[in-house]
C-alpha cells in the first residue's frame, strides 16, 4: 500500500498524503477504530468519510497495481481525474520533487 500511496501523493497535490505508523500510534489506532491492516482512512475537510480496510476494494490481494488504487480514490471522491491540461508538468515538477509522504494511515482530500 505504502509503496502505490507515495507514488500517487505527488501526482496529486491537491490531496494530502500522511502515513500513521499504528505500533508508534495507540491513540489514533483506537480513536479511528483501527482493527486490520492496512486501513487507509479518506477523510474530506478533516471528517473520515470512507476508508479502504485490508485489500477487499482492491481485488482482495497484496499484488494489485497503482493505477487500481487510484481508479479506487477517484471513484470515492478523494482524488480528481487528471485533466489533459495537468500532464503539462513543467512548473509543477519542482514542487514534485520537493512533495514527500508524511508518516499516517489518514488521507485528507482539500479539493472541496
């Protein structure tokens, strides 16, 4: 999951991307209910709205590919589809580089 989420938070600036560590975590891991890992949790305007719990959205196995996780967001709201006019990179490919993953299992979409 880790790995198709840091490739996704770049692309979409418009979302922010945080990784939560839940052994580092005991209150979130109880506050959001947090019972099977991964548990990504989509929140809209700082309110949990949705979250993906193990790999059951995503054919219920460990090997399934970015473009799928993203189809998964976008159909939930969380991320906007890319319009043509957004594969000009040019002046975002500096902010790109400068754009990480912050440590959280909770993603929060600005875009509303």
């Amino acid at each position: 999951m880790d790995k198709h989420l840091k490739a996704l938070a770049p692309v979409y600036l418009g979302t922010k991307f945080v990784k939560l560590d839940a052994e580092n975590a005991p209150f979130f891991v109880a506050k959001l209910a947090i019972k099977t890992l991964p548990c990504v949790i989509l929140f809209k305007k700082g309110i949990a709205v949705d979250r993906l719990v193990g790999f059951d959205d995503l054919g219920s196995k460990d090997d399934f590919s970015t473009r799928a996780l993203e189809n998964v967001l976008k159909r939930k709201g969380i991320i906007e589809e890319k319009k043509k006019d957004d594969d000009d990179e040019d002046d975002e490919t500096d902010m790109s580089k400068d754009r990480r993953v912050r440590s959280s299992t909770a993603y929060d979409s600005d875009s509303d």
